[in-house]
C-alpha cells in the first residue's frame, strides 16, 4: 500500500492525487506546487515504497502494480469517485496507467517530465545493480545532472539539497525495483487508447524524458496538449512550482464528472419537484443527511431523470405506479404535484392510479386516491 501525504486539507474539495520521480519524497517534490495552486482541490501526493514516508518494499512490482495502489488509495479517500491526477516521471507513467487501466476513474491528467517509454532497459538493469551494491549514494551525483537544469542548484540551493537528501534516504533495494518496473514500461503503442483529457508538461533541457516523448504523448491520445517549460529539466514541479501550478489550475480548472452530473442533478430536480420543495430541503440538510442528498441528485435525478430514453411524463407515471406499489406514501404526495408539472391531467393521474388498482391491489390504489385528490385539490 502506497503512503500519502496531504498537501492541501480541503476534503470537500475535488481530489487531485500527485505522483512521485524516483529517488524523491511527495513533500519535496511536489510540496511547494501544491500549495501554489488557486484551484481548490483535496490535494494528496504519494510515496514510492522506500521513498519519503514510504514502507520499504516487500517484493517486486511493475508500474500497473502501482497504478492499482493509487486506485485503491483514491478508493480510501473518495470510494468510486472519479479523481484528477498529476504525476513527474515514474509518476507520470502511473498515470498513463491509471488512464488505460482505469478510464472511468481518471477524470484528466497532468503528465509531467515523463513518457510512454523511459530511457533503456539495459539502463535500469544496470542502475538497479549499482544501487543494490553501492547504495543511493553512488546516484546522487547523476541525480544532480539529470534532474536540474544547471545553475538551478546554485540558484536555489535548498530546494535542490532537499530533493538530494530524499534521495540519500531512500531505501537502496525499493529503489533498485523502481528501476525494474520502469525496465519493463512500455505503453508508447497504447496511447491511442487514452480519453480523457491529457496535458503533457515537459523540460526544455530534460534528458532523461526530453520533449519528443510528451510530445508523441500529447499527439497520439485523444485529448491532448503539449507545453514545453523552458529552463527546466526533469523535476519541474519543484524547479518552477508557480509555472506548473498555473498549469494544473488551467488543466484542473473545471467540475469533476460527478460534479457535472450533481449540477445536471439538481437542475432537474427543481423542473420536476419545483423551487420550493427542493429549497425546503436543501436548507433541512445536516451533517448526518448530506451525502444522502448528494447521493439521490446526482444518481436518481442527475443519472436517472436526465436519460434521453424516455419523456419526464412517461417516467412520472411509471414512479406513481412503484410509489403505490410499495405504499411510500409521502413521496407519492410529492410525486403526484411532479406529475403534474411533467405535464399529466388530472384525468391521466386518475388513469394511472386505476390501473394501479389492478396490478397493485386495491387498499394500495383506495389510499392513492386520497392522495391525490387531496394534492389535486390544493390548487
């Protein structure tokens, strides 16, 4: 299981989870960014195993391993809710996971210093020997060169000291896997399969993942776009926070898909129910009720009510025929004013309640009735 860190509280919030570079920690990556961003998200970075706060590994595991532990960490925090993603190298291949592996759950990605492929297999291979070996130690100086465009760690000596530190703490063997996994990474013939939205940010001076390869990115997806930071190598959410916040809040800036279906939701509910009812209900909203309420706008009316399948004055009757049935009377009060304003007479109303009558029973339809002429003699 992968460990998280929240980087900005906001729990009723959209959730955007950020994923990690090797050799570094989500607080010194991604911290500063983070807390740069205007768009209000829940905000939750995480940890390669052995990196940061995370455990160190217990075995081998691939990138679609991964991908599958940020599934269940999204699941943790917001269980089935689509979600925003943003990730640097490795991180950013987790996310080209999570887009094929888990479409319906990515609502849109952020692909940073990254690519469909990373560097040679051989190459891996080799790292992952070194480490085992040597330790993280024998990598710091190449870290150095290939993640910092180069007078940043003259310029900003803390920021760049900080992310070599991480490195230094990083656990030699979780390390050494991560190299594997990005061994054995290849999705470049898959892109087309990707839908959602995808904004590819890549280095101007980036070795490891150079500009080619967000750039074939952003072309083969369905939805893509390619910005290139000058001035900036393979960690750029920490060499330009304030650039790569303004981008997230670009690419972020809009209503998850449940958002959209709650406001669709919502819009309906009032057509049918009125103003009043659904203000009166809305202000009775507790702690305890709310995400009750959320649950019926967004799935009954903003799943349900909004199919183009049938008319509002077929699905009226057909709710006043299950109301009857299973004896909800209060509901069916409200239901009754509903049908109404969907657009049935008086006569019809009667017409559906006889009918429920037959197949319902008659003491349910005898009840129906004084319902409704009650309701139908208010106005």
């Amino acid at each position: 299981m992968l460990t998280p860190s929240v980087l900005v509280d906001a729990p009723d919030r959209p959730l955007l989870l950020l994923g990690p570079s090797l050799g570094t920690s989500a607080e010194t990556l991604w911290g500063r960014c983070a807390r740069l961003l205007k768009s209000r998200h829940h905000v939750v970075a995480w940890d390669l195993p052995g990196h940061g706060r995370g455990a160190p590994a217990a075995g081998a595991f691939s990138v679609a391993d991964l991908a599958r532990d940020v599934l269940a960490l999204a699941d943790e925090i917001r269980p089935g809710e689509p979600f925003r993603y943003a990730g640097d190298s490795v991180g950013g291949a987790v996310g080209l996971q999570l887009l094929l592996d888990a479409p319906k759950r990515v609502e849109s990605a952020a692909l940073i210093c990254t690519g469909a492929k990373i560097g040679e297999a051989a190459g891996w291979r080799q790292r992952a020997e070194t480490v085992r070996a040597e330790g993280t130690h024998a990598v710091v100086a190449g870290s150095l060169q290939r993640w910092f465009a180069p007078h940043f760690p003259r310029q900003h000596p803390a920021v760049a000291g900080a992310l070599l530190d991480a490195l230094r703490a990083t656990d030699p063997e979780s390390y050494a896997l991560t190299c594997e996994a990005l061994a054995a990474f290849d999705v470049r013939e898959r892109l087309g399969e990707i839908t959602a939205p995808v904004l590819a940010v890549a280095g101007a001076v980036d070795q490891p993942t150079p500009p080619e390869g967000l750039a074939r990115i952003a072309a083969e997806v369905r939805d893509g776009r390619l910005v290139v930071l000058e001035g900036v190598a393979h960690l750029a959410p920490a060499e330009q926070p304030d650039a790569v916040a303004a981008l997230l809040d670009e690419h972020f800036g809009g209503p998850t898909t449940i958002e959209r279906v709650r406001e669709a939701g919502m819009s309906v509910r009032r057509q049918v129910l009125g103003d009043e009812h659904v203000d009166r209900a809305v202000a009775g909203t507790t702690p305890f009720t709310r995400d009750f309420q959320e649950l019926i706008t967004a799935y009954a009316w903003g799943e349900i009510w909004t199919r183009p399948g049938l008319d509002r004055r077929s699905r009226s009757m057909i709710t006043l025929t299950a109301l009857v049935a299973l004896g909800h009377q209060e509901e069916l009060a409200m239901h009754v004013r509903a049908a109404r304003r969907n657009g049935l007479t008086d006569d019809e109303i009667k017409e559906v309640l006889l009918q429920t009558a037959i197949y319902c029973g008659v003491p349910a339809a005898n009840t129906a009735f004084r319902i409704a002429a009650r309701v139908l003699g208010e106005s």
